[in-house]
C-alpha cells in the first residue's frame, strides 16, 4: 500500500495521437457517429443483436434477452473493447401497455473513452427475468436489486435479490411499474398502519447475518426450505 | 501518455507508514524544525481471537452516519467480521414523481435529492433536458453554470469536511467550513433568492441573471476562500491524531474501484484518473486550466487529499469562468421552451396563448432518450431521461454516484476496527437524499 | 388562530436590602424558566433541513444563544425532538420509537415542509405530515427554513414552554397509541390530515 498504485488513465488505449476530448455541440437526434464497438457486436453476436441506432449521441444495441451476459461479458473482456466500468442498470415501462419493458445497461470503457448503452426488452406476458452481470461488474449488486425493488425484474444470478429500498414486508407492489398508482395503493391510514406495525429493531436477526454460514449445519427439512426460496429473520 | 494535462503533485507519502501501510511514527504537529514527535501505532488485531460474535447496530437515527443510513456490524471483539447496510429509510419515490411532472417541473426535484450538490444537480438535470430536446444553451448560459456547478462542488466538499472532522473528532474545522458555506449561500441568495435549494436553471437557460456587483462579490469569495482551506490544511494534514485515524483504512486498489464501479473522488483515491470534465467533457469544460488530482493508495487519507485539492482547483476554474463570462442572453431562442416576454403576454394575444400552452401543456421533446453524466461532488451523476413524445417523460431515472459507492462498504470496513467505520462511512461522502431517492 | 395572551406571571419580587438574598417567584415561573432556555435538542435530521439546522447551530446563527448548543444525539437526553427533514414509511417506526424513549417533559418541532405536511412528496412513501406519527408543538414552513425561521419556531416553542402549569395534568400525559393498530389518532383523521394541504387547515396539536 505504502508504494502506492499505478495510476490508470481513461484514455490509455487510444495512445497520444488520440485527439483530447471536447463539449459535444448541435448532437442530431438520430444518426451521428456510432461507437464502433456497434458494428464489433453486430460482427460477434450477430444472431444476438436486434438493433442498433445513435440516439442524441449515444449508441443503444438491443439484445436478445437471453444473450446478455455473453454480450456483456465479452465486452468486458475482449481487448478491443475494454467496457470496464458499470455506469447503471435500470429499467424504463413505458405507457403504452403493451409494450415490452426495457433493462437498460449504461456502459463505459475508460481504456477508449467510449459509452454504450444496451438495451433488453422484455415482454409482459412472459416473468420478467434477466440474467445478472454481478459476477463482472461487482457494482451491480445494488443497482440490480433496486431495479427489482422497484421493478419486480428478476435478475437471475444476483447473490442476494431481496428489497433495498422499501422495506421487506411492503405489500403494496412495485412502485415503478405504471400499473402503480403514484400515492400508493392503500389509504394514508392503511399505509401507516402496516409501517408502524413494523418493528425497527426485527429487521435484523442472528440469522439473517449468519445463515449462510450456518448453512451446512442446520436440519434438513430447514435447508430444503430456504434453499425452496424462504426467508429468514423477518 | 495522457493527451490532456494532469497533474499528480499530492504528496500523498506519509512519512513513518510501514510496509504494510499501517502508521508507525508519525509526526504529531506541524513541527518547523523538522522533529517528529512519535505516537505509537495500535497493535495489529488478529481475527478471530475470541470466536464469539456481537452484533451491533448503528443507525438509522445516530449521528455519525450522515443521515438515515444503518449498518448492522457483526464483531469479533472490536474487529468488524461483517457489514450489512440497510438504505432505503429516506426512499421519496423521486423518480415516479419526475413520471407525472413536466421538464422544468422536475427541476425542483433535483434540489432535494443531493441536496448539498443542489445547483449541479440543476445543471446536470436541464442538460439532460436540453439534450432531449436538442438545445445548445447560449455562450454566457454556460459560463454561469459552470460557476454554479463548481461553487456547490466547494459547498458540498465543506460540509463533507465539517461532518468528517466532527466524526474522527475535530469540532473547529466544521465551525469554519460552515462560516465559508455561509458565503456562498450569500452568493447564491443574492442570485435566486434561496439558499439550499435554489432551482437555478430551466430548461433551456437560467431562472434568472446574476444582479449587478455579484461578481465582484464572487471574487471576493474566491480571493479570501483559498485562505481557509489553507489553514484547514495546516490544521489537519500534518496532525498525528487525523493521519494515524485515517492512513491505511478502506483501502481499494484501482481495479476493485473500477469494477465496484466508484466515482469521483473514491475513485480518483484509489488511482484511476477518471473525471467526468476531463474524459466526457461538458460545457466547455476542456478549455478550462484545471488539474484532477489523483491519489496512489486508496485509503481514506488520500480521498482527504484528493477533495483538499479539488477544492483549490473550483476555486480555478470559478476564478477563470468569471474572467470570460461573456455578454449576451441566458436564454435560448428557442419558443418551443422559453416563455414569451411577460409584457408581451400580457398585450399580445398571440404571446399570451403561447404563455399559456406552454405553461399548462408544458413543452415536448421529440421521441428519444438521453443520459447525460456530469461530474458531481460525490462522482458521475447521470440523468436519464425517456421520452415518448408527451410533456412528462416516461422515466426519469438519477444515476446517483454515492448509492454505488457506499454499495462498497462492506468491501472495505470488513476486517478493520468498529471505530474505523466511521471514518471509512464518512470518508465515503454519502448524502441519503441521494441514495434513497 | 393567533397567539393567546399569556398570563402574567413573570413577578420576580426581590428585596435587595435584605441580608439573605431571596427571591419570591411562583415555582411555575421558575420551573418553565428554566426549562424554556435550556433546551436540549434530539436533531432528528434526516435531509436538506438537516443542513440547514447544522447551518443554524453553526458559526453564523449560533444556537448556543437559546441554550441549545448542547446537541442530544441520545433520545434520553433530550427534551425537545427537531425533526428535520422529509419522513417516509420505512422511517416512521423508528421516529415513533425516538419519541417513545424521550422522557417527560418532551416537546416536538416539525422542521420544514415535509416533516409539517409532506411538501411535495404526496406520493407512496412519504408520511403526509408527522402529526400523523407523534404530537407536534410547532411547525416551521419553508423549504427548507431559514435559519431565523427554525429560531423563530424556538421561540415560540419557547414562550409555549413558560406558558405552562405544573398542576396541568393533560399537558404531559404521555401519547398513548391504539395497542392494535399503533396508531395514536383515528384512521379517517389520519387520511383527512394526509390530503393535500390538509395540515394547514387542520392544525390539531399546535396547543397556542
């Protein structure tokens, strides 16, 4: 620690004759340059890829669902693209019904300076689930589980999907969702009610912290329950 | 290597750190001559020794941790085995209500999230904005915002040494940094008339322009502020009691921070350059002499003097911006976002039934998307906006910067003692506004 | 509404020629003297008002004026709760808990437009007020308050503390919730509070 890292610097990939970045001006709505990592994905994955389109300067690639962690961890790791950074995962519903939700994935690669933004859709008739990317980005963990707090899209690999922002008991639904009304489905009265039930102090346990390790030793028919999906402590 | 000018000139090695980063000798006061009077490092703690776990529960009510935030702690003796952050207990619904709001509507919004980076949320919310819509601000627009970004930066970073200091045991610091913090709400008071929360821009341009002799007030700021960070420095990089609290703790190596996906100054602590103004530059941001400071180990000390020196270089860049801030509108002329002058709507029917429309329909982008990242106190901040046509945008999504920060506590406090959590806490810069939403 | 007139009680009958030095007062004044001008605030912060209260304890505003500079993190400690800062549902047991562990006599300052009424956040997390929650004693608008404006809220909390009697048994009885529903005031009044600018109309508790 005490001879210090080596610094890195974004960038570092394009070597000195790159030109230095500038303000971006008049960007087009669509058009404008693409990231050449597009038509690298379109080359590599191309069953996989739907779509790719600039929109006000960004390149957004549509992935089939099922294809993203392969799509993601390629870009990750292949040495001509290098997207080492996890910006942000969400997901946008938007109000027409019928149309698919959308997990968005904010992309950059320090290494080429460059930002990507894929896209998954995924139809409502079908359960909303997506595979994680926590095993490359670890600063997934978080932003996955506030998606499916929020979402209810199920990120399948995450190590710990539970509720972040809203407590575990809510029962109201996901807030995010347009089928959500925006003070909430029950009465102000209803909704103090069920918080104030909650106990401030329950909401840790020995065995919420511990479980994991214990796991080995507990009876059977508890391990076959939680491993059945149950939950503990609350 | 780098294309653009970067300088690493904190001096980041501590003399008496041994091997393995822990403080051995450190010198306890600035001393001139040279002689360091020696405090005794803490012996190393072994884990694992009594085999019996506590548990132990800080927050979501306690002081030190800046908010509402809750740390269940699991300890072997004073040894922290597991950590488990429970956020979520200032959860506003901020972004369902950007669902049902208009474009400059949302800009309220933004004041109360990160509120102690409230103008730079502005900023970076209106950039978003614009880019929807495709606005390209006027000339003396941005050189304004910038100002605006880069005073709230000096503010945010001043509460966040003020509170740091009160948590690891100094009360002055937080004294002064609230009497400079004072000023710049002058500042800002005497441009919109609010002090925290202050909605400075619209979409498309500025709530209002800055009232005459504000600049020779800013100078002023900018000529006597540098003073107190220099005596904060004195007081505090030197001192045995702040080194040996903070050296060595919490420590991320440059490949940990990337992938943990840190911003900022966790970031740039922990040796990756990365500087939203510098690689992704915005409003000119490029043309502005300022250096990015980078620090080589990781560990709390070095984020200490990583915002130490971002404080000198806002003050640059405030200084620079107000020697070129040109004449000329704030506004766009652009009527599908700007309000028809007021004595025009008031005569002319046709002004007034624009004021009207756009003031109860509010304005439309076109379809599309946009996320817009910008350099905020705590790291990226990035606004993504989705549009379906309609005044309100489908998603209005905040990228929060110290939510996947503090995402990593557990990474680093594990294995370090209780009262090193709270330095590491506090060396995170967490604003719960922001990291519930 | 409007400030009722206090009763006039602040006699301090003193005789300086006497060799013993004593003051005649009523034990009401002196007890409510005391208390109003060393209060011991438990800063509840949770948000942008939580700023502006450290601004107000800090150089420039000097809280130290009032008695106050003795911030009380601990709940035990203290007698008057500042609640700062918004309140959503998840926060709500933890705030009815604080006001539980504070010992009599206890006040409560609600800080800013979220705490008072929610503000802007009428939506499924907040708690519209926290009124609903706990008994307040005086509210502060603003968005957040200035500093003077949480000092003006003192004082009148301040002047509500003089104007006390000891022998008021209803003063400080303690809030006593509904065992089952944990609520301390009926369902539909909490739902008539929670509409939109239903605290400015229905100022239940303010007590002045």
């Amino acid at each position: 620690m005490s001879d210090g890292f080596e610094i890195q610097y974004p960038g570092n990939a394009l070597g000195n004759a790159a030109p230095a970045p500038v303000t971006p001006r008049d960007v087009p709505n669509r058009g404008g340059d693409q990231n050449p990592s597009g038509a690298a994905l379109r080359q590599q994955f191309a069953d996989a890829i739907e779509r790719v389109d600039v929109v006000w300067g960004v390149t957004n690639v549509y992935v089939r669902p099922d294809r993203v962690l392969d799509i993601v961890r390629w870009l990750h790791d292949d040495s001509s693209q290098r997207y080492d950074y996890l910006s942000d995962v969400t997901a946008v519903e938007y109000r027409d019904l019928e149309a698919p939700i959308e997990v968005v994935w904010h992309l950059r690669s320090l290494p080429f300076r460059r930002e990507l933004r894929l896209k998954a859709q995924l139809p409502k008739n079908k359960p909303l689930e997506i595979a994680s990317v926590w095993s490359i980005y670890k600063c997934a963990d978080w932003l996955e589980r506030e998606c499916f707090d929020m979402f209810g899209i199920r990120f399948i690999g995450h190590p710990d999907l539970r509720r972040i922002l809203m407590w575990e008991q809510y029962r109201e639904g996901f807030p995010l969702r347009k089928d959500f009304p925006l003070r909430g489905r029950f009465s102000r009265a209803e909704q103090l009610r069920q918080a104030l039930a909650a106990n401030p102090e329950a909401r840790y346990s020995m065995e919420e912290l511990s479980i994991a390790d214990a796991f080995e030793d507990l009876p059977t028919d508890m391990r076959k329950r939680l491993k059945g999906g149950e939950r503990t402590g609350e | 290597m780098a294309t653009q000018k970067r300088t690493v000139e904190v001096a980041l090695s501590t003399t008496g750190v041994d091997a393995a980063g822990r403080p051995q000798r450190v010198p306890l006061v600035t001393a001139d001559d040279g002689s360091p009077v020696a405090v005794e490092a803490p012996p190393m703690v072994e884990p694992d020794l009594a085999g019996e776990h506590m548990l132990i529960n800080i927050g979501p009510q306690h002081p030190a941790t800046h908010g509402v935030l809750r740390l269940v702690l699991e300890l072997d003796g004073e040894t922290v085995v597991r950590c488990i952050p429970h956020i979520g207990y200032l959860h506003c619904g901020f972004e369902k209500l950007g669902e049902y709001r208009q474009y400059n509507q949302i800009l309220p919004l933004t004041d109360r999230e990160d509120y102690l980076n409230a103008m730079g949320n502005n900023v970076g919310c209106a950039m978003s904005a614009e880019r929807l819509f495709g606005i390209e601000i006027t000339e003396r627009c941005k050189v304004l915002r910038v100002i605006a970004c880069e005073l709230s930066r000096i503010a945010s970073h001043l509460v966040w040494l003020g509170t740091t200091c009160i948590d690891i045991g100094a009360f002055t610091p937080f004294l002064w940094a609230f009497q400079q913090r004072e000023y710049i709400y002058d500042l800002i008071e005497a441009w919109v008339g609010a002090r925290l929360t202050p909605t400075i821009t619209r979409v498309g341009g500025l709530a209002a322009d800055i009232p005459d002799g504000w600049m020779a007030q800013l100078g002023e700021f900018t000529r006597k502020f540098p003073h107190t960070v220099d005596e904060i420095d004195k007081m505090l990089t030197k001192n045995g009691i702040w080194v040996g609290r903070t050296i060595g703790l919490g420590v991320m190596t440059p490949e940990e921070a990337t992938n943990w996906g840190l911003s900022g100054p966790m970031l740039r602590a922990s040796g990756v350059a990365f500087d939203v103004r510098k690689d992704f530059p915005y409003y000119d941001y490029e043309t502005y002499d300022f250096d990015v400071p980078v620090g080589t180990n990781g560990d709390v000390y070095d984020r200490y003097l990583v915002r130490m020196e971002e404080l000198r270089q806002s003050v640059r860049i405030v200084e620079q911006a107000a020697k070129r801030l040109p004449d000329g509108p704030i506004n766009v002329d652009d009527p599908r976002v700007i309000l028809p002058n007021k004595s025009k709507a008031t005569s002319e029917m046709e002004s007034m039934i624009h004021h009207f429309k756009l003031v109860m329909e509010g304005p439309r982008p076109p379809l599309g998307e946009a996320y817009v990242a910008m350099e905020s106190p705590k790291g990226e901040k990035g606004y993504y906006m989705v549009s379906d046509g309609t005044s309100k945008p489908v998603r209005w999504r905040i990228r929060p910067p110290s939510f996947v920060n503090l995402a990593a506590i557990p990474k680093m406090v594990e294995g370090h003692l209780l009262s090193d959590v709270i330095a590491i806490n506090a060396s995170i810069d967490i604003v719960m506004g922001e990291i519930d939403r | 509404m409007g400030l009722t007139p206090r009763p006039e009680h602040r006699v301090v009958e003193y005789n300086p020629s006497s060799q013993e030095g004593w003051v005649a007062t009523k034990l009401d004044f002196l007890v409510n003297w005391g208390r109003a001008n060393s209060l011991w605030p438990m800063p509840f912060g949770t948000a942008c008002c939580a700023i502006e209260f450290m601004a107000t304890a800090a150089s420039r505003f000097d809280l130290a004026r009032f008695g106050m500079e003795r911030m009380s993190f601990s709940p035990r400690q203290a007698d008057v709760l500042i609640c700062a800062g918004r309140v959503p549902f998840k926060l709500a047991p933890v705030i009815r808990r604080i006001w539980q562990q504070m010992p009599q006599p206890k006040w409560a300052i609600a800080m800013g437009a979220c705490a008072s009424s929610g503000n802007i956040f009428d939506n499924y997390a907040v708690v519209q007020g926290i009124d609903t929650i706990i008994p307040v004693d005086v509210y502060v608008p603003g968005c957040p308050p200035r500093p003077e404006g949480l000092m003006y809220g003192i004082m009148l909390l301040q002047e509500k503390v003089k104007s006390e009697r000891m022998n008021d048994k209803t003063i400080r009885a303690e809030m006593e919730p509904d065992p089952k529903s944990k609520l301390y005031i009926p369902p539909p009044v909490i739902d008539e509070l929670s509409e939109p600018f239903g605290n400015s109309v229905h100022q239940t508790r303010s007590g002045l």
